[in-house]
C-alpha cells in the first residue's frame, strides 16, 4: 500500500469505513433509478427483450468475478487486489483514486426478468451481462357459452 501523509491512512480508513456501512444499510438500487456510484461504476438499461447490465471493471480477470441472480436480483461481486509496484508503496500518496479491495453491487430486476436465461461477458475490462425478459402469454379469445 502506499505510504500515507497521515500515520495509518486514517482518510482511506474512514472512506472505507463509511462505503462499508453505506451497502449494509442500502437495499440496493432498483433498476428504475440507480443509486450513488460505487465501484465497479454500472450503467443498466431495458429493452422490450432483456436487461443489460454494463460494469466497468478493468484489471480483473474474468474468474475473479462473481455474478448471480436470485429472487429478482443480480448481484456483482469480487475483490480488486492492491498490487501496486515497490516503488509506488514507498511513494508518498497525494491522491489515491484507484479501488481496491473487496466489491459487491446489487441491482434489483423487474419482475419479468428471466433467471434462467442470463449471459455474461467480460471483455476489454467490462462485464457485460445481459439478463432476457420473458414475454407475457398472448391474449387467447374465451368463447362465452
């Protein structure tokens, strides 16, 4: 880790410390209206068809990455690791902007979502992860006796 201007890195600490308790208390943001960022950064959008989920999570290998759905929600989750050079531990931090440490992100699916038909890719540093919807049954003509 990178030496700090504070004995301890107390900012980091407290920053961690405050993203910590935001996620336990946060139901997770709906698909309708995401929440605050956090890390990976999303961008989630609908079409008739399905729900694309795009998080940008460069450095990672694909492996490292867990992804699951249930009861109507997907959830990201991982762990980016703090793997900087000898030299850059020994520098002294200015800023620091780039994550590491353990992740997880929840979005909530509407109620036509389709668990068992979900892909996930990951390419270029972005997970793409396409959730389809089902299609409502057509309307059947009821004939009256």
């Amino acid at each position: 880790m990178f030496r700090s201007m504070l004995p301890g890195d107390l900012f980091a600490e407290l920053d961690r410390f405050q993203r910590d308790i935001e996620q336990a208390l946060d139901f997770g943001p709906s698909i309708r209206g995401l929440g605050r960022g956090g890390f990976p950064a999303l961008n989630v959008g609908a079409t008739p068809r399905s729900v694309e989920v795009y998080a940008f999570v460069p450095g990672l290998e694909p492996a490292s990455i867990d992804v699951q759905i249930e009861s109507g929600v997907l959830t990201i989750a991982g762990e980016r690791a703090d793997d900087l050079s000898t030299q850059a531990q020994q520098a002294t931090v200015q800023i620091n902007e780039r994550f590491a440490g353990r992740f997880k992100r929840v979005i909530s699916l509407p109620e036509d979502a389709d668990a068992d038909a979900v892909n996930a890719e990951y390419r270029d540093g972005v997970l793409h992860v396409s959730v389809a919807r089902r299609q409502p049954p057509p309307a059947r003509q009821i004939s009256v006796h």
